[in-house]
C-alpha cells in the first residue's frame, strides 16, 4: 500500500506495523490531520524537520494529533526545528514519546499523554490550548484504540 504523502489535510490516517520516518530537513505539514498507529507502528520526526501540523477541531478524532494504540509499546521522537508548530493531543498511554534538539512548538500548542516523556536540547512547547480551541484532556474520558 502506498503511503499517504504530505501535505496532509482533514483525514485521519492508520499505519499498522512498521515506522514512519522524516529525516534530514524534512517538512511535514498538515491541517486537521490525525495519525493512528496500531500494531507496534512508531514515528520518528528527526534531523530538525520542520513540523507544521495541526489536529481536527470535530469529528470522531477532535483534538488529537498522534494516537497510539492500547498495545504499543515503543516510542515516538520529535526533533523538528525552530519553526516547527503542532496543534493537538499526543496520546500514546504505553509508549515513551521524546522531544529532542532544538524544537520550538510555542505557536502550536501540545498536550501529552504517555508512559514517559523525554525532554533535551532546547525544546519549547506550549501547553495553554484555549486560544487554540482545544480543551482539555479530562481524565477518564478517553477511549482507547488498537
């Protein structure tokens, strides 16, 4: 199957299985895209990318950005650049989600849910969603896929 290309725009789109990798100085953007990954399928945005991405406002997916599913228990890496920008949920409540190098995401806004998560170099994020009418992630409100 061939994979989705970028830009992406309004769709949510499920990888199973495998890893879906942008490296050196690749630019990623999407507007009211979710990305699902079941079955073990990682992600790695490194050799500071730029990252522009931003999740559905409605429908089935509002909010959310990167969903992991239930069962997956590897990782995620995020290393974009300065000008990198993500709006929406990251949720991936077994896997370790990093953030590495210089990646700024103080116009985007990010809420994390995740086994762990990593921070170094100088990474940026902003977390205060109002603006961008994203609420916030309840607690026990979240049903889990995969």
């Amino acid at each position: 199957m061939e994979e989705p290309r970028p830009p992406y725009s309004r769709a949510s789109t499920s990888w199973t299985g495998g890893s879906i990798t942008a490296n050196a100085n690749a630019s990623v953007t999407g507007t009211g895209v979710t990305f699902i990954f079941l079955n073990g399928a990682t992600l790695g945005l490194n050799g500071n990318g730029s990252l522009n991405l931003s999740a559905p406002t409605t429908g089935t997916y509002a909010g959310f950005l990167f969903v992991g599913g239930r069962t997956n228990t590897g990782g995620i890496t995020i290393n974009g650049d300065s000008t990198s920008q993500m709006t929406g949920n990251i949720y991936f409540p077994n896997e370790s989600v990093s953030y590495l190098g210089n990646y700024s995401g103080t116009n985007g806004c990010t809420h994390i849910v995740a086994k762990t998560v990593q921070w170094t170099g100088s990474t940026t994020v902003s977390v205060d969603c109002s603006s961008q009418g994203l609420l916030p992630i309840p607690v026990g409100g979240v049903t889990l896929i995969g």
